[in-house]
C-alpha cells in the first residue's frame, strides 16, 4: 500500500523538469464558491508535493482555467489543455462540465479526476481515465429519500428544481427513490430561480400546506429563496444537497438558514487523516470546509500514484490508481473499476449560526 502523507510534511530534493498539470474550475458563474474552494485546496497540494518531491520527482506547476460550469466553455478547456499536451487534469466541479469535457480527455488519453462532479453518468460511461474523490448523485438521493421517509413520513413533502441539469437531476432521483419507499410527494415543482418567481413560489407552497421541502439548487439561489419564504412568513423544513455545502448559502439566507438539512460527503476537515492539512489551512485563515479538502485530495492523489508508479504517464496513472489504495486527507482510498473512489460517501448535516455540522439521529 502506497502512504502518501496527507500533511504537509517537508523534504528537500531537486525536481527534473516540471509536469503541468491542468486545472478546470469555475471561476465565473453561480458557482464560484465551490470553485474556489477546489481550487484553493488544489493550490495548497501542488505546494506540499513540491516542497517534498514534486510528482515523480518533478515540480507541478498548474494551469488554471475557467469553465464557467458552462458544457461548451467546458469543452473549449479540454482542447486547451490537449493542444498544450497537458495529460493530466484536476477538474471539472459541475457534472455536466465534466461529462462533456471527460468525452475530450477520453478521445486523447487524458487522465481527469474531478473533486465535485457527483453525477452518476460520469464514470458509469466506463472511460478509464477518469476519476473522481467525491460521491455520486444516485448515493446522495438514495440518502435524501430515506431522510425524508425516516422523518417526514408523515408530512406533506414538495420535491422542487430549477432549470440547470443538477438539479433537476436530484430532485427526479429523489422522486423515484422516495416513491419506491412507498411515499409519494404532495407537490412537484419546477420553476426559474428570481426575487418574483421565488416569491410566488414561497405562496404556492405555503398555500399548499407544505411542510418539508426538498431543493437540489445552488447555494446562492437555495439561500435566496429560503430568505424570501421566510419574510413570507412560509417556514418549512428545508431540505437541500452537496450544491449549498459553502458559505454563501447562508449568507444569503441569513437567520432562516438555521435549522436547514442538506445531504453532503464525508467532511474530511473533521477527519484524523486530513487535520495537519486542516491546521495548516486554519492557520492562513482558510476555512478547510465543504470541497476545499476534496481539491486537495483530488491532486494529492494524482501526487500519491505518479510517485508509486515513478511516472507521469496518464495511463500508467490511471491503471495505478485502479490497481492501488493510498494514504490521503479522505483516509485510505481506492478506486473502483468505473473510476469513483471507495471513500466514505454521504452524511446528513443540517445548518447552525453561518456553519453546518452533522445532523445525528
């Protein structure tokens, strides 16, 4: 078993040469927050590994680009990255940028291990150069519908989505999972996201009777649209996903978010194996929450391989990855036959004072 040391231990040693490694986040968009904690995570481990030994003895320099979470600016990158012969990429966040992006690297060899995408669809295509650290979608609503039936088997539940792919996606797994537990929803909503229509939703879904309502949308438009319900005087059990795991949901829903369930990964910021790296990122005044922690790991374990394998080769890397488990800031991990990584997958956590913590029983 290969030990990658998930702190940010130090040791000398010079670097022959350089290996870029590309980098594929938003940086525009709804989705910047979660962006930028990837990206900062990504950051902090091609520093730890190159004030170690680099990759394969080689010093990691990233080139970063922005996707946007858009599918065509998604593809626009992995030609960028393929005509600058960058063979190694630590991206996408949102699932449909990594599907569309993913078909590229796979055409060219490419190795591609994403630290957000959840969608199932990514790695059940079955390309064997692409990965991902975190869980997948059908996990998360397998959990979300079990919640719901557990503890709101007796309420009246409105399953809602936005237009954008993830989460009409959720909420339609969800729907299915929760209907084969032997519940149906009271109401199933679609709806665009803004101040009017946020609004007269909020009135809908009071006038209903609703009591829990569950949301797979961002944490900007989640956080948007629990603040106006609550001005409305309509304050149900709200339910949300992965997709609000960062500060700015509640700092856009203020006080109502208190008290708000979501479904979200194994925080490894908690974790034993991740708290030198969590200590050191605490101590810059980064807070390690939501997928900072996931970024690091993404290209920790790109790190961990190249150095069991001593190459750079993406399909040597990626069969070392299948082949292997290593030591990283998620614990001791592999990766399966499709790519998706065998660490702990989703927990329920619900939202306190601008934080979420587990939820419990």
């Amino acid at each position: 078993m290969r030990r990658a040391r998930p702190s940010g231990a130090r040791s000398g040693g010079d670097a022959a040469g350089t290996v870029t490694i590309g980098v594929a986040v938003p940086r525009s968009g709804a989705y910047v927050a979660v962006g930028e904690q990837v990206l900062r995570g990504i950051e902090a481990a091609a520093r730890d590994a190159n004030q170690r030994s680099g990759l394969d003895g080689r010093r990691i320099v990233l080139d970063v680009q922005d996707d946007a979470c858009d599918s065509n600016t998604a593809v626009a990158v992995a030609n960028h990255f393929v005509r600058q012969e960058v063979r190694l990429v630590v991206g996408h966040v949102c699932s449909n940028a990594s599907i569309a992006a993913s078909e590229v690297y796979a055409q060219n060899g490419t190795l591609m291990i994403t630290a957000a995408s959840v969608s199932a669809r990514l790695t059940d295509r079955g390309f064997p150069t692409i990965f991902r650290v975190c869980g997948r979608d059908d996990d998360q609503a397998r959990l979300s519908a079990a919640v719901l039936a557990e503890r709101f088997r007796d309420r009246k539940i409105a399953l809602i989505q936005d237009t954008t792919p993830a989460s009409r996606n959720l909420a339609a797994a969800t729907k299915d999972n929760l209907n084969r537990i032997g519940i149906n929803e009271a109401l199933s909503v679609a709806f665009s996201p803004s101040d009017a229509d946020d609004a007269a939703l909020a009135d809908r879904l009071k006038g209903a009777g609703i009591e829990v309502v569950y949301y797979g949308g961002d944490a900007v438009e989640m956080g948007r649209l629990v603040k106006i319900a609550a001005e409305r005087g309509f304050k149900p059990q709200w339910f949300g996903t992965s997709a609000i795991a960062t500060p700015d949901f509640a700092k856009t829903a203020g006080s109502a978010s208190n008290g708000v369930l979501m479904t979200f990964y194994l925080d490894p910021s908690r974790q034993p194996a991740a708290a030198e790296v969590v200590k050191a990122f605490r101590a810059e005044g980064v807070d390690p929450t939501g997928s900072t922690v996931y970024g690091y790991a993404a290209l920790q374990a790109l790190v961990a391989a190249g150095n069991f394998a001593h190459t750079t080769d993406p399909k040597r890397l990626s069969a070392t990855l299948h082949a292997e488990r290593f030591d990283l800031v998620l614990g001791t991990v592999g990766f399966d036959s499709k790519g998706d990584v065998t660490a702990q997958g989703y927990v329920l956590y619900v939202w306190k004072d601008g934080a979420f913590t587990p939820a419990g029983k």
